[in-house]
C-alpha cells in the first residue's frame, strides 16, 4: 500500500480541524481577483 502526503498528513489535520470546529473551505471553486489578489 502506497501512502502519500495527502493520506497520512493533509486528511487527518482536516478532520482533526473539523472537529475542533473550524469549517473546511475548499478552494476548488474559489474565484480569485487578479487585480487585488484577493478572493471574490
């Protein structure tokens, strides 16, 4: 079985964060101004 950081970092501090009560956003749909560099 082949682990990667994903699997053995990345998901684990999410669901830990998660439960602590922050909320996950995911940047998958994000819309960026490139003018402020900021997201809209």
């Amino acid at each position: 079985m082949v682990f990667s950081e994903d699997s053995r970092v990345k998901i684990p501090c999410i669901l830990r964060l998660v439960r602590l009560g922050y909320r996950y956003l995911s940047l998958k749909d994000a819309v960026c101004d490139e003018a402020g560099d900021k997201p809209a």
